[in-house]
C-alpha cells in the first residue's frame, strides 16, 4: 500500500515538477547564458546520448523535458532581446529560418495531424531554441574560452563512460543484448552514438587550436588529443570525416599551423599505436578487427554508405515526382521517409539533414539553411574584431564540423549552441569589415559607439544590448 501510494505521488508530483524546473531555468538562462548552454548538453547527454527516457504523459501525450528546456531558451531569449533593445541582422534571419520551420509545422498539422508532425519536428525545435538562445549572448573571447570548457568538461565525461564501457562494460545503461544486432566488429566497440563522437571530436579540436593559438597548460593540450583519440575510437566513420574536415580547416588556416600541431598530432598516433598494442597484449584483437572491417565494409554489397545513398535516391525520386508545390515547400511535418530498399520498407530519419530539410521545408527551407551557413563561413572568413581574430582557425573548424557531418546524420541541439556562436561572431565579422576600429566588445554587443567596457567584464548574463 506504502509502496502503490509513493509510486502515485511521485507520478503525480511529475508534472508540476517539471514546470516548476522550467520556470526556474527560463528565469536563470535569462540572466546567465552558461544556464542555458548546460541545461541543453546535459538533456543531450541523458536522452540523445545515454537513452534515458525522462518523459512523462499529459492528456495522452507524452512530454520530453527537452520540451520544456526549449521552450524555456526560447522564453530567454524573449527576455534577453527585449533587454537588448533591438535584433541584429543575424538574429532576424534565423528568426526567419525560425518562423518557416514553424510554418511546415502548421501545415504538417493540418496534413498529418498534430502526433506525427510534433514527433517529427521535435529535433529541428530543439535545434533551433538553442540555436536562438545562443544568438542572444556576446561572445566575447572570455566567454568564448568558457564555451570550449563546458564542450572539454562533456567530452571528459563521455570519454570516461565510453573507457568504462569499453574495459568494465554495464557503465552505460542499456539492455545487455544491444551488441547482438552488431554485423561487423566495429559495431561492438560504438558504445556511443555518432552524436557523442562528433561532441567528444569538437572537444579536442577546439581546445588543440585554443591552446596552441593561447597558451595553456601542457596537461590540457594533451587532454584535447586523448579526447580525439577516444571520438577516432567509436569508430562513427562519418565522425572521422568531420574530424579530418574541421583539422584540415585548421592546418590550411596558417602555415604555422602545421608546426604547432606536428608534435600534438604524432602524439596521438603514438597514442593511437599504444592502444592497439595494449588490447593485441591482451590478447584481444577486437581493435585489429575493427578497423579491418570498418575499411572493408563500404565495399560490401550491403554497406551503410550503399544504404544511405540509395535511401537518398528514392527520397529525391518522391520528392520530384509530387510536384513544384512540394518541391518549393515541402510536404511539412509529419509526411515521413518511409522508403522502399529491398525487401526491407524503412521508416527511419534519412540520415542527411539537407535531404530531410527538403523533403519537410521543400527547397525554400534546403536554401535557407545553406545561405545561413555561408553568411556564418563569410562572416568568419571576414575580418574580425582584434580580440575575435585569434579565434578563427578554431571558429572556421568547428563550422566545418557540423556541414559535414550534416551530409551523413542530423545536428542535434548542442551543435545549436555551437552554430547560434558561430553566427553571432560571425556578425561581428561582417561588421568589422565594413567599419573597423571597434573593439571586440562593441562588435559582439551591437553598440554602435566604441564600447567602453572593459574586456571580460561585459554586461551580465552575457546580453548582446545593442546599446552603447
């Protein structure tokens, strides 16, 4: 009886404790923006990387708190505009991008019903509120070296689950016979997705260029290669080619570049060796295997790459055969990816942002999101603020990341963060070069007078004002 009578209470207590959480994260993520930063990677980490389930029904439906977090950024980032005063262009453009998704939304409403178009514009929701909300915030070079910490903090924390897992097993909660699906060896060692490998590779290579574009301590260095080290060893192939794409952004930078990494970079093939070494020691030639099979596999008859790209033939044949209506605007959300491949009928996301773009917002949301990128490329490929300009390799690196990885797989809210960053700098940029002279702070507030506050004491919470 104790037992049934605790179980309801805590089930009823469920929901008013989540809004009470999402009242108190809107009010603190309006006044600190590291609140909000760590309040998406830590929902991220528990339900998108880890599994954990932590939603709860209301009136039939099922409620995420990733729901409430969103909402939450985007009552913030209400609040910290109107302290602004005014939108940048930036801010207004993804508003636009904002608003259009919301309108496929509508239709998908309308078209499917209101189950399968939330179900299927949920991720682009999240994406965009942290997206948003990370618009709002000055990045100055401070709060910048703050934001590559927290990203070095989630890497450190998924590369000790991923070691537990691998040496331990049983660290990460989930079914013990998730490994029995596995086709290939490399299966056995992806103890984490795709998404916790591109955080744990953007980890070690902001801090590689921070720290060797600003000194630091040799230990945190050496922590940026073992974070690469571990997001190379999930053996997400699709991660490597983001990994290589962001690191050749780095070294094409500047030619000291490559001199400053050299030594950083052999370390992690020594790394790299000494771990092969230890499991063959072992005894164990799981890592042998799988790199001989993840080689291999994309020459098999039935590989992952063959796979995607034929499911991505079929979903441009559906697209350009439901007319220019759908091929302008999309079908909205909820219209689905179900495609034929085989004998097998697939429901699953298309893994490749752009082609889901255009089949949800057509080619009107494909081409808002591409311009959006190269006005961010533009604006860091410009000329930055002083204060900004050391930043770049690391900044043009982290952009290349999330371009490419977006050909295989989908961002997710955290690249949000990154990608709301990237375009508030890049602002800053395209600012800098029509009027130089300002200081960082001014570029990255919006004043239109030379600021007057001193670096790193900028207004609180980090608002971009948009007043002197």
């Amino acid at each position: 009886m104790d037992g049934e009578f605790f179980q309801q209470f805590f089930s009823t207590m469920q929901g008013p404790a989540a809004v009470l959480g999402f009242s108190v994260l809107a009010a603190s993520a309006t006044v600190l923006w590291e609140v909000g930063v760590v309040a998406v990677l830590a929902m991220s980490l528990l339900e998108t990387q880890l599994g954990i389930d932590l939603g709860f029904q209301v009136a039939g439906y099922t409620v995420s708190p990733f729901d409430l977090v969103a909402m939450g950024l985007l009552i913030a980032a209400f609040f910290r505009i109107l302290v602004a005063g005014r939108m940048t262009g930036f801010q207004f453009l993804w508003l636009v991008i904002l608003g259009y998704g919301f309108l496929c939304f509508a239709v998908g409403v309308g078209s499917f019903g209101l189950q399968p178009a939330v179900s299927f514009y949920r991720q682009h929701f999240y994406v965009l509120a942290a997206l948003s909300y990370s618009l709002t915030v000055a990045w100055t070079p401070p709060r910048l070296g703050r934001l590559v910490q927290i990203w070095l903090i989630a890497g450190t924390a998924l590369a000790a689950l991923a070691a537990g897992e691998w040496l331990l097993g049983g660290v990460i909660p989930r079914g013990r016979d998730w490994t029995q699906g596995s086709l290939y060896a490399f299966d056995q060692v992806r103890v984490l997705p795709a998404a916790s490998a591109l955080i744990l590779a953007q980890a070690g290579l902001a801090g590689l260029a921070v720290w060797s574009q600003i000194r630091s301590s040799l230990v945190m260095r050496v922590l940026s290669i073992v974070l690469l080290i571990v997001s190379l060893s999930l053996f997400h192939r699709s991660v490597w080619g983001a990994t290589f794409a962001g690191l050749g952004a780095l070294l094409a930078s500047s030619r000291q570049w490559l001199t400053r990494f050299a030594p950083f970079l052999l370390l992690g093939s020594v790394g790299l060796a000494l771990l092969w070494m230890l499991y063959q020691g072992m005894g164990d030639n799981l890592l042998t295997l799988a790199l001989q099979s993840a080689i291999e596999e994309p020459f098999t008859t039935e590989s992952s790459l063959g796979w995607r790209i034929t499911g991505w033939k079929l979903l441009l044949e559906r697209v350009y055969s439901s007319g220019w209506p759908t091929i302008l605007f999309g079908a909205g959300y909820g219209a689905g990816y179900e495609r034929q491949i085989g004998w097998t009928t697939v429901f699953q996301s298309p893994h490749n942002f752009y082609i889901a773009m255009l089949l949800d917002t057509g080619l009107v949301g494909v081409g808002l999101w591409v311009y959006g990128f190269a006005r961010i490329a533009a604006g860091l490929l410009a000329r930055l603020p002083a204060g900004l300009a050391e930043w770049r390799p690391c900044l043009v690196s982290l952009l290349a990341t999330i371009v490419i990885y977006d050909i295989p797989y989908n961002h997710l809210s955290e690249q949000g963060v990154w990608l709301g960053a990237l375009a508030g700098i890049a602002a800053a940029g395209g600012a800098a070069a029509r009027s130089p002279g300002r200081s960082p702070v001014a570029w990255a507030t919006g004043a239109r007078t030379p600021a007057t506050v001193p670096l790193g004491r900028e207004s609180p919470g980090g608002v971009a004002t948009g007043r002197p």
